[in-house]
C-alpha cells in the first residue's frame, strides 16, 4: 500500500522516520505495510450471523484503515508502566521472527525460539512447513542489546521449546512428533551439528495450540512440560519418567522459591495449576481467585478483535472484558527491580495486550491470587498498540523482566478464525493477516536500580566453584548453577554441598545445595534427619521433599519421620507431609491423616486432607491419548503388580529406577522410561522368558545375569510383562497370553540366557520415516486447518486422511528406495469428535471399514499379507519377515452411512530385523 493514504511522517523523540523509505532497502515494518491493499475492505455480516445474537449485537462493520505496525521506538512509546518503571528493545526484527520464547543458558546466551510459521495467514497455511528455527544471541560489547547472533537450530517444525542443557547444549522438539533431541554445538561456531535422541513418548495430537510446550528444569531435578501429566529425569542409567497430576496449561512454566511449579492455562486465561507440586496430583481448591480476578484492564485499542464477539468486547474503547487467553509466565526472582516485585508471578494476556502482576497471597497453606491493580482497574503493563502480542516472561541473568512480545496481527489458531466467525471478520477489516513476520524482546528497569552488568561465565567454572552462586541474590543464578553442578555428576562437590545445606546462613543456598545433592544421587539418611529438625520450616518442606527419591529407592526407614511431621507446629511443613505420605503411599498413613485433620483446623490441612481420605475423580480433557482397560487386562496388571513386588524390587528398585548403590549407580537397569521396554513387545517376553546377561549400552550392572522364567505359564509372562510396560511411568499396549505363546513357540531353541547384542538384534525394531521414502495415497486432505495434506503425516500425530468418504479401491502407499525385510507394522485411526460435553453425538470412527495389505518387489505384483476389517484399537499386526520394496494399504468396501467417514492412517510404525543394534535405553 502507499503509505502517504494514511500519513506521511511520524516524530518520535526529536527523530523523523520517513515512511517513504523507497530509497534504501526495505526494513520489515516496511514490508508489511506495503503489503497492505490500498483499498479499505468492505464488509458484511456473514450469511449465517444473526445480528441480534450477543456475538455480532452492534458489530462496527464500517471501512477502518489498517492496523500499521510501528518500529520498536515507536511501540516503545504506546507502552504503559507504574511510575518509575521503564522498558527498551534488547532484541528485534529483523534479527529474529515471530519470537515465542526465550531461555538462558550458563553463559548468560539467550536462546530464542522463533515461531516463523505461526499465522502467517488467517487459515494456518504454511504452519507446519520446516521454516522455524532457534537462534542464539550475545551481548558482548555488554551495552544490554543483544547484537551478535546465530542460527543454532535450523529448518524446524514449529518447535515446541527450547531448553539450554549444560554447555553449548539444548533440547527440543518439533510439533506432531514424539521425540526430544539434545542438539549440541560441538566446534564452537554457535550452531549445533550433533543431534542426539533424548527421550520418545513425550508428544500429543492437536493443533499447534493445543499440544506440549515449554519443557522446564524444575528445581527438583526433573523436567516438566505443558500437557503432558508425566515428568521426566537424566539420570546416570538413562532418562526416567513418573506420572504426575494434570496441569491444563498450554503455554508457560515457571517455579518460585519453594520450587513449586507454576503452569499458566491458554484459553482459560488463568493460571492453571499453582497451588502444590504437581506430582502430588490434582486437588479441588476453591475461592483461588480473587475477585475480579478474570477481568482484565487493558488499555484502549478500539479494533475490538476478540475471538468470543462482542460480548467480550469492552464497549467504550474496544478493549477485552474478560481474560480469554494468556501465554508464558514468571516469578520475578531478580534483584534489579523493586523489592516488591520479588516472588510476584507475571503472565501475558496477548489478546488484552497486557502483562498481569499477580500477588499471590498464601494463608493456612492455600494460595489466592490477586491482581496487584485490582484496585486501581489498572494492569502491571498494557499497550495501546494492537500489535502487542506478549507471550513470554523471564527473570533475566542481569537481574530484570524480559518481555517477549511476538508483536503480530492475529494470535489464535486458524481453527478459530475461519470465514464466518466474528473474528475473522475483524482480522479482514483491519488486514491484521498481514502483520507477520516481526517480533521483539523488551526488557524492563526501575529508576531504583540499574542492570546488572556482571555477565555470566558459568561454563568457565567448576563445578565446585558454582556453588558459590547457590547464594546470589538472582534466582536466575542459582537455578542454573544448580542445574549445572547436577548435570556435572562431580561427587567431589558433595562433602562442600553437605556443608552449605547444613549450616550456611543463606536460606536460598541451603535450598539449592540440598537439591544439588538429591540430582547427584548424594542425599543421605543421617543428612535428612537433621534437616527434618530444622528452625527454619521452608527447609523442613525442602527435606521432605527431597527426602522422597530415597524412600522411592527402598529407603523406608524415612516413614516414621514423615508421620512425625504430620504434627509439625507449622502448616505448611504439616501440609508437606501430607502430600508426601499420600504420594508415596507409606504405610497405615491413612489413620495418622485422620487424626491430623481432626485436631488441625487450618484450610489447607482440612482441605486436603479430606480428598485424601475421600478422593474426588479427576479428568484430564486435554490428555485424550489415554487408552481404557477393560477388566481382563486390568486383572493381569493387578497379578502384575504383585509378581514385581515379589521378585522385581530387589534389583530394579519400588519404582523401576534401579536399586540405589550410591554414586548414581544402581543394582539393575532402569525400568521406569525404558525404550526398550515400551518398544516392540518381543523385548520384553524374551528377556522374561530366557534371561538376559552382558553389558547393556556398555553398562555393567552389579545384579549380574537376569535368570529366565521359562517355566512361568503364559499367562504370568504376559502378566508381568504388561505390569512394567504400563506401570512404573511407562505407556505402552498390554501383552495378551496367546502372544507369551507365540513368542515362546519361535524361541524354543533358545540355549541359555540371550546376551544383549543377540537379544536386540531378534527384537523387531521401528523404522523412522526417511527423506527418500515415497509416500503417496489416491486421496489426501488436511486432518485440521493449518494441516500439511500429505500422506507422510501418517507417521506422526498429525495423521494422514482421504478427507472424505471411504470408497472401494482408495490406497495408501510407500515405496521404499531398496527393498527391506519387514516384520510387523502398527498405526491408529482417530475418530472424529463431535463434542466433548454431555449428550454431544458419539464421535465418527475413521479406521478401514474393510481393507487389504499388499507388498511388491516391483510395484506391478501384488501379494496379500492381511485382509480383514479395520478396528477402533491401535491396529497391529506382526508376520514372518517379508522382503518388500512397496508397501500397499487398500479399501475394499465403501462405507455406507449418513455421515462422510473419511479414511484416517496416524502414527504409523513399521518395524524390521537388523537395522537398529543398539537401542538407547
């Protein structure tokens, strides 16, 4: 568009900016608003929309000029701050795009994890295209901008987060997939060029929206992520996992001092869960807002372009009238900012263009929060810019508030802007599908106190030099260094841990120390026990946490100090307790919590107390991966369980971590997370069938040779082969007795117990989807707005469907570069919701209503491997090895029903002999 339609020039601060910049090279702001059509759209309602009903009731539909982004001095001038407070650009367009999050790694590096694909246009095209990245950015001439920078990570699918781990290091993953990666930068240059498998199982389905984010290294040593109701460890024997509650958050994880995680909600608005550590579960709250709590104050910015309609719309000046959506968030533990601020949580609401201070107030051991403006009407941050998108919060190395702010046009999933709806209607009015591409980090200061300049050299240290920083006034400092020491496994810095968590006068550095010592599998009885005793209650809670790895490991000389603690004069010490004894289950705690709820009468004893005693069920509408048992499989867990409890713990520990022998080791091999567990079944059968000895991925372990149970009836194979591969944290399908059978047949000329490397080498193994496969099928269609419409998706969450009717004769194919000798494949075929509420419609099955599978050496001579009718289960099927250089999925039957049954294929598994030896964990 041409500029001089709506003005000619903008003064800011003294300084002309010409809006005529034709003369020299485009600048992104520029870009984007001559991207803008010189015509004003004209619109009307759509056909559909009833102009009495509450959503388009006094819709202004009048030609409105473009919402024109602004340069970053420019925006810097709409914001509005407390007195005293001030905020500046440290990171802009065009050295990042569509900035999502920010994390630091121990050299005070910010890592940002640009979103390049989101929203580019009003229907999500091009979302899942390969084009984000993470980027790595310095302040080396230490001025507090951020100018030198590298592509560490390139060519992404929307990736989920980025998590700097140890030197030079990250994890991440991409949308639709199921796998985390350590991406290192081996040489130096600041971009990575090692890729390493971290952990699998950690994906879900859904929209970009909708599935995990921001992996967190929590204080406790364990990483968490939105979604997901599990977290997961590194440990010296491999990655482990445990269950934990819900969180019902979606974008933003954070902790406070206690260590207790914070998880931000996404379209509730809200914070989602904050009142105990997660792993503990769920429990009903009541009254945790505030009053008033769900409205939000922000500034003026008049385009009304709320995905709920006018009913959420703010008359007098078109702002937000209840919170509908929030994104990242963070207790400010800093030191160069008011005291005040310290402890407070801030979150964004990027659809009312505020960042919210929340006061969270804590009485008889339950949390309220409180908007710290309530009173005023009023918000910590608010803009009147429209393009102020906030989506990101975090303390920083040099003490303050770093605001990532995604500065875009449209900032809801394509799902909820499609023709027809109030919001699209306002996006087209106001061309907010063009605002892409731009993007900032501001950090924000206080008259009171200026930045820290001391950079952060963390990599250059020891690890015993780090402890040092467990005491530093910015909570930043002391996370990571203890994020460090425990990625270090150093055992020399134990005796010096020791000393600081027992008697050093700095509480903060007592807290990280004994944490320290708990991620290097040093924590001791002796230790425990006089930190149970403490004056200082918050490290009475801290040991009683901590005090939880050991009791797992077998330890249980520890209950009897846990119900002791029940008694604690101090509630939240008596809380802790609580939750502990609940979690672990510890012996006859049930009576010991009855006694405490009768004679404490503090709200959160009562509160908690009574829903131990008296469960209330909880449900988890965004985890819908979760499979039912029916009462069968249910019976062979429950004989599981106690086959494990009889012959299992000794070596492989209560939770399947392995028996603690100190130094990090253990007397067996992790169960809990096992791959190889969870993999193909046969691992599982033929180990517990004949034994297993030898090293396993060059590890040695004291338990020696695994005996064989060759003469355990099918029956008790299959039960405790079921119990390990869908307990101990681990998912993964049920083992029937007639498959113990077959199993069992194929290996009766086994002699003796299976050395590792024979064992995995008969295992079947899943293939990964290679760049050279030709996928193609006879019908592909997008499963959901934004989709790719491509056949390979059939490999991962987002699926691959005909996107209409199921016919006689549609097909789904891979032709391999070479042929391969396959042994077994497996997928699912997820039905279409029609509503999730009570009385809403059954959903539609999408699996084969009758089908074939074929093979070809050559494409042209077809041979049948299974024919049959498709199943609402997880399709398997296992076969003698077939050497194939196409693969063929075939209807054989259209379906016949009122409704359209489209044909559905999602993550799609084939599995062979001999192509992957060595299976990590």
């Amino acid at each position: 568009m041409k500029t001089s339609l709506l003005f000619s020039t903008i003064i800011i601060s003294g300084l002309l900016f010409s809006c005529n910049r034709e003369k020299t090279s485009p600048k992104p702001v520029d870009v984007v608003i001559n991207s803008m059509s010189d015509s004003l759209p004209v619109l009307t309602l759509p056909e559909d929309a009833d102009p009495e009903n509450e959503d388009w009731a006094g819709i202004d539909l009048e030609p409105k000029s473009p919402v024109l982004p602004l340069f970053p001095e420019q925006e810097a001038a709409k914001f509005l701050l407390p007195e005293g407070y001030h905020i500046e650009p440290i990171l802009t367009e065009p050295q990042i795009e569509q900035p999502g999050a920010i994390s630091f790694d121990g050299n005070g590096r910010m890592y940002v994890l640009e979103l390049r694909t989101y929203m580019l246009t009003a229907d999500s095209d091009g979302t899942l295209d390969p084009k984000s990245r993470i980027s790595r950015w310095e302040d080396k001439d230490n001025d507090g901008i951020y100018e030198t920078g590298t592509v560490f990570v390139d060519s992404l699918i929307f990736p989920r987060f980025v998590l700097p781990y140890g030197k030079d290091c990250i994890l991440t993953m991409e949308s639709d997939t199921d796998n985390v990666y350590k991406y290192t930068d081996t040489t130096g240059d600041g971009k990575a060029d090692k890729k390493e498998f971290f952990t699998n199982k950690y994906g879900r389905s859904g929209n970009v929206e909708h599935q995990q984010a921001f992996m967190y290294y929590g204080m406790d040593n364990w990483l968490y992520s939105t979604v997901n109701a599990f977290r997961v460890k590194e440990t010296p024997n491999g990655v482990i996992r445990e269950k934990t509650g819900y969180n019902r958050a979606q974008w933003g994880v954070t902790h406070d001092d206690d260590g207790k995680l914070w998880f931000q909600g996404g379209a509730s608005g809200v914070p989602s869960h904050f009142q105990f550590p997660i792993h503990y579960g769920n429990y009903t709250i009541e009254n945790e807002l505030a009053e008033g709590f769900k409205v939000p104050y922000g500034a003026a910015v008049k385009i009304a372009d709320m995905q709920g309609g006018m009913d959420q719309i703010r008359a007098a000046d078109g702002s937000l009238n209840s919170v509908t959506g929030s994104a990242g968030n963070d207790i400010y533990r800093g030191d160069r900012l008011p005291s005040e601020l310290y402890g407070q949580y801030f979150y964004g609401e990027p659809v009312a263009r505020i960042v919210r201070q929340i006061n969270p107030v804590v009485s008889e051991g339950l949390t309220t929060l409180h908007n710290a403006y309530q009173e005023e009407q009023s918000e910590f941050l608010r803009s009147t810019d429209p393009l102020f998108r906030p989506v990101d919060m975090t303390t920083a190395p040099d003490g303050t508030l770093y605001i990532t702010d995604m500065y875009h046009g449209i900032i809801q999933e394509g799902q909820w802007a499609q023709k027809g709806t109030y919001l699209r209607t306002k996006i087209e009015q106001y061309q907010l599908d063009k605002v892409i591409g731009l993007g900032r980090i501001w950090r924000i200061t206080h008259d009171s106190k200026e930045r820290d300049k001391t950079q952060p050299k963390m990599f250059d240290k020891t690890p015993g030099e780090l402890i040092t920083y467990l005491e530093h006034p910015n909570g930043w400092w002391r996370d990571k260094a203890q994020q460090l020491i425990v990625l270090s496994r150093d055992q020399s810095t134990v005796p010096e841990l020791r000393k600081v968590a027992l008697s050093n006068k700095n509480q903060f550095a007592r807290t990280h120390a004994i944490w320290c010592l708990e991620g290097l599998g040093a924590l001791q009885t002796d230790l425990l026990t006089t930190l149970f005793q403490d004056p200082d209650p918050k490290i009475r809670r801290q040991a009683i946490r901590a005090s939880e790895t050991l009791y797992k490991s077998g330890n249980k000389s520890l209950a009897t100090s846990y119900l002791k603690l029940l008694e604690d004069v101090n509630v939240d010490v008596a809380l802790q307790a609580m939750l502990t004894v609940k979690f672990l289950e510890v012996p006859n705690y049930q009576k010991a919590l009855s006694k405490i709820v009768k004679t404490n009468q503090a709200k959160g004893i009562q509160t908690v107390g009574t829903q131990i005693l008296t469960p209330l069920k909880q449900e988890n509408r965004w985890n819908r991966n979760e499979v039912l048992l029916s009462e069968v499989q249910q019976e062979s867990l429950e004989k599981g369980k106690v086959i494990f409890n009889e012959l299992c713990v000794q070596c492989h520990g209560n939770d399947g971590t392995g028996t603690p022998l100190g130094n990090g080791t253990v007397m067996a091999p992790p169960l809990s997370g096992s791959i190889r567990v969870q993999e193909h079944p046969e691992y599982i059968i033929k180990t517990i069938l004949h034994g297993l000895e030898g090293p396993l991925d060059g590890k040695t372990y004291a338990a020696g040779i695994m005996v064989g149970n060759k003469e355990q009836s099918d029956d008790w194979v299959a039960a405790i082969a079921s119990y390990i591969r869908n307990n101990l944290s681990n998912e993964a399908s049920t083992v029937t007795s007639e498959y113990v059978a077959e199993v069992r047949s194929k290996t009766l000329n086994q002699k003796g117990t299976y050395r590792y490397n024979e064992l995995i080498q008969s295992v079947p193994t899943s293939l990964p989807l290679q760049p050279d496969w030709k996928v193609t099928a006879s019908h592909t269609a997008p499963n959901r707005i934004g989709g790719t419409a491509s056949p390979k998706s059939a490999f991962n969450f987002e699926g691959w469907t005909t996107g209409e009717n199921q016919k006689e004769g549609m097909w789904f194919q891979i032709e391999f570069p070479n042929a391969l000798e396959l042994t077994g494949l497996q997928f699912n075929s997820p039905p279409i919701s029609r509503g999730w509420r009570e009385g809403s419609p059954p959903p539609l099955q999408t699996f084969a209503n009758s089908y074939e599978i074929l093979t070809s050496k050559d494409g042209k001579n077809w041979v049948v491997l299974d024919k049959g009718e498709g199943t609402d289960q997880d399709f398997k099927l296992d076969f003698n090895p077939v050497t194939t250089k196409f693969l063929k999925f075939k209807l054989t039957s259209t379906v016949k029903d009122e409704n359209e049954i489209p044909w559905r294929i999602r993550q799609l598994k084939l599995y062979a002999l001999n192509t992957q030896k060595e299976l990590s964990k």
